[in-house]
C-alpha cells in the first residue's frame, strides 16, 4: 500500500524530466517515420502520467465518498461536496460529483474496486461494467474488463439489457446581437427567471426557461415539431473503432507500462473529517503536479495528430480507451496547457500554489493578457466561486457594451432555441433578427411571471435583493433560502440589513446554527466568517 501517494513522487520526477526534454511547439518534420516514433514516444510518457494521475483520483474519490457521510463535509463548512472539492482541493464540483458516483459504485462490488485500485481496470472500463458487475456476474465482467476494449464492454453490457449511462455532455456557444431598445426587457425576463429557478441558475437554463415558457402558448412552425434526433458520427465511427481494435490486437504495438496502484488512505482519517481534509488536500497537490506533465504531453500528442497515427478512430476514442479518461477532460487541460503558454504569469502562480487549478481554468478562460496579473491578485484573495462570478459578471457587461448576448450552453438545447427564435417570428408575421425574435420571447416571459414572482415589499426581501439571492458563506454556489441575524436576536441584535446576511438552507439551519460556521462584523461587506469550528 501507499499511504497518502508518498511512492509516486519519484516515477512522477522521471516522467516530468522526460517530458521537458519535448519542447512546444514541435519543430515541423515532413519525415512521417520520424513522426510516427515521436508519436509512439509521447504515447508511452503520456499512458504513464495518464495511470499515475488515475491512480490518485482513485484515491480523491474514496476520500471524497467518505467526507459525504454525514455531516462530515458541513462540519468543515461547506454546504456540499462539490463546493469543498472546488475551494479546497481546487477539482470542478462536477467531477467530485464523478468521482463520489463512482466510489459508491465500487463500494459495492469488491472485486472490481480491487481491479480498479490495482490499476488493472481503468475508470472507462469500470464505468462500462457497472451497471452488469453484480453477485455472482461480478467475477465474469471484472475478468473481461481486464482485458476487452471499452467499446467492446459497452456493448455487451447492451446485450445484457442494460442501458450505458449519457457519454459527456456536449456544450457549444449562442451569440445574438440584442437591439439596445430590446435589451432591457431581456436582462428584465432573465432576472425573472433567477426568482423563479434559483439566483444560483446558470444563464443557459433560464434561457431554457424562457424559450420553454414561449413555445408552451405559442403556434409552431410548420415542419418544426419535436423529431428524430440526428444520426450521431458516433455511431458512424463505431465500425470503425471495432475494426481497428482487433487489426490492431488492441495495439499490441504500442507499449504497455505497468499498473499503478493507487494510493490508501489511513483508515482511521476517514473517521475524522480534518484529518481526512489534511489527507485529500495532500493527494490534490500531488494530483496538480502530475497534472501538469499530463497537460503538456496530451497538447502535444494532440498537436501531431498522435491518435490517428496510432491506429484510433478519433481522439475521444484515444482518451477512452488508451488513456481510460473522458475526451472533455483531457480536451479542458489541452486548452489551459495552450493558455498557459499565452500566460506564463499564470503558470507561475500555479506552481507558486497561489491560486488553483480551477481558478486558473477561469483565469485563462475569461482574462487577456493585459489583466491576467491583476487577475490573479485577485484570485489569491478570493474564494472559486466568487472569482466565477466575477469573471462572468465582467464579460457580461463587455457583452452589453457590444450589444451582444453570448450563452454556453448544452448542445441539445440549440434547438429549443431556434424554435423559440422561429415560433417568434412568425408571430411578428415578417422577419426579424434573433435578438428582436428573443426580445419578444423575453417579454412575453415578464408578462406571464412578473405578477406571479410580485412579492410584498419586507427587510428579508430587502436583504436578499441586495445579497443577489445568493448564500454568503464564503465557498458556497447556492442560492440563498433564509435571512440570518449575525448578532442573534436573543442576545439583542435587530432587524436592521447590517446584522442580516442571506443564507442557504444548509449553512443558516446547520453549519451557523450546529456551530461549524462563524460570522461576525456588518453586512454586506464587513463581515469576518470560520468556518469549521467544531
């Protein structure tokens, strides 16, 4: 066993030498057998950080799995697993999502947590066998996912009747140039919208509830009903992954390291959530330096199109079955390696432990060249998610000033929109741009909503407004559900919004009220917070 990861240090000192002796960019080579052996070497670095880097998830993920028993995570102040693993060990709440499902997963099937500790099966493949690997089946699919492709477990798991969980979620960007008449009625129907999911909901899903709304009243067009959805290119490239998995024997000719085992927690920190703190934050720093081997070898295998001189289908079917991650995972490091190449303040502040990983996702996701440093200051001082905020509320205004509306948003949710945008114009009768199509549909959102969402003016309505609806507590993403007193009305404090701050659920009724969270000083802006205090 490896307590804590103590033992990969050194393999990970080796491969990160190795690594630097590749430099970006790579210099052009028209030769393809020269090509083909920078393929293979990068290859062979790049499975090594890949199974280094799994194996420490492996361990995050247990870890994780067992901060969520109980109270454990509120008692170190944190309304929810995802804001801890954001602000404390610097992982995306949705991938300490990822990881809890799957340890909860293999808690129950002991044979393949073994296999998956071991580093015999990988993450992909476990994922694959899941839903099957259970009773007396466990040891026959454990057995298969040891040495069949993913593809291959995916489908007999099909075969066996069950159904394979959603690949990853694909995102895209909508941009309308919105009329500055228009403007206000739109900004008006998304504030709305906040009242109505939540202040903490992204821009896409009140979109989602706008153009919903619309459609729900009004008359489609033509030939734009619900359909089929589109033949994917996944399932094109299907045969052909099949065929090059066995022309290849699995690509046999590609070299094959060891396993790694991931590392062990001391048992008797699970037990203990600051122990179990001090634990994780220990593996997430050793994770961040085999991440960042991780992102330099994929942007450049990546560069020289290494999957397809390797015998793959695509580069999602390199990740999956080569690399046992998923395509976006590998794909969002790619993107920071090539920002932080743009941005090498950013890079310094990384390895400086200054800010996290995360931080420096949005960093290089939002900021230029000219603000990145004052950025960064900034994000030193400040908690993930309200760096977030920020960064977005900064590009937001940006958009106003040109007149635009930009929303990331899941790409299955384009077509509602088009429809919303088509249903709307044919309303008007003649033709209209997107941004006035989507001024209509915002409009007809406030006049729905509006009377309804219409509340009695009160000191809490008061406070909330003026806290954006949103938790206070430093670290949470939640919307705000209760207005608490700092100086408790029992010991003498008053209704007056400088004793009042918003809080979520979990925070007023749990963490302030159980004693893990601590506030003092004036709201909204002089306010002192501890957080776990017993």
């Amino acid at each position: 066993m490896d307590p804590a990861g103590t033992s990969l240090g050194e393999p990970l000192e080796k491969l990160a030498a190795a690594a630097s002796l590749l430099q970006w960019p790579l210099p052009r080579e028209r030769d393809e057998a020269v090509c083909y052996e920078a393929v293979r070497v990068i290859d062979a670095l790049l499975v090594r950080v890949a199974r280094g880097r799994g194996a420490l998830d492996i361990a995050i993920a247990e870890g994780l799995d067992a901060l969520c028993v109980g109270d454990r995570v509120l008692r170190l102040g944190y309304a929810g697993i995802g804001d801890y693993a954001r602000e404390r060990l610097g992982i995306a709440a949705s991938t300490a999502h990822k990881m809890v499902r799957l340890a909860r997963g293999l808690r129950e099937r002991a044979l393949l947590r073994a296999a998956v500790r071991a580093g015999e099966v990988s993450v992909r493949r476990a994922e694959a066998v899941l839903p099957v690997a259970r009773g007396e089946a466990e040891a026959g699919w454990v057995a298969r996912a040891r040495c069949e492709t993913v593809r291959a477990l995916k489908a007999a798991a099909r075969d066996c009747g069950h159904l394979q969980p959603e690949d990853e979620e694909q995102w895209t960007h909508i941009r309308m140039q919105v009329p500055p008449d228009v403007r206000p009625v739109v900004d008006e129907a998304m504030a709305l919208a906040g009242k109505l999911l939540g202040a903490a909901a992204p821009r896409w899903q009140r979109l989602e509830a706008l153009c919903e709304e619309y459609l729900g009243g009004a008359e489609l067009v033509e030939g734009t009903g619900a359909a089929a959805p589109p033949f994917s290119n996944r399932d094109l490239l299907e045969p052909a992954k099949e065929w090059l998995e066995k022309e290849s024997a699995q690509w046999a000719f590609l070299d094959e390291p060891q396993p790694v085992e991931a590392p062990s927690i001391d048992p008797a920190a699970t037990f203990d959530p600051r122990l179990l703190d001090s634990e994780l934050r220990r593996l997430a720093n050793l994770r961040d330096r085999w991440d960042e081997v991780f992102g330099h070898l994929a942007m450049l295998f990546r560069a020289v199109d290494g999957w397809r001189r390797a015998s793959f289908a695509s580069f999602e079917h390199y990740c999956t079955e080569r690399l046992g991650m998923a395509e976006r995972a590998v794909a969002q490091r790619i993107a920071l390696e090539r920002r932080l190449y743009d941005l090498p303040v950013l890079r310094e502040a990384m390895r400086e432990r200054r800010i996290s990983y995360e931080k420096a996702r949005l960093i290089a996701r939002y900021a230029d060249g000219s603000c990145a440093s004052e950025w960064i200051e900034r994000a030193a001082r400040m908690t993930c998610v309200g760096l977030r905020r920020e960064l977005q509320s900064a590009e937001e205004a940006q958009m106003c000033a040109r007149g635009e509306l930009d929303v990331h948003l899941p790409r299955r949710l384009v077509g509602l929109v088009a429809l919303a945008v088509q249903a709307a114009r044919k309303a008007v009768g003649h033709h209209v741009s997107n941004g006035e199509c989507l001024g209509i549909i915002a409009r007809h959102f406030v006049e729905v909503w509006k009377p309804a969402l219409a509340e009695r003016s009160s000191v809490q309505k008061e406070v909330l407004e003026r806290d954006d609806g949103l938790c206070r507590a430093p670290g949470c993403s939640r919307a705000a559900a209760h207005v608490h007193h700092v100086v408790y009305r029992s010991a003498g404090g008053t209704d007056d919004p400088g004793n009042l701050v918003s809080l979520c659920a979990a925070h007023h009724l749990h963490g302030v009220h159980m004693g893990y969270v601590r506030v003092r000083g004036k709201a909204p802006d002089a306010l002192q917070w501890q957080l776990g205090m017993r």
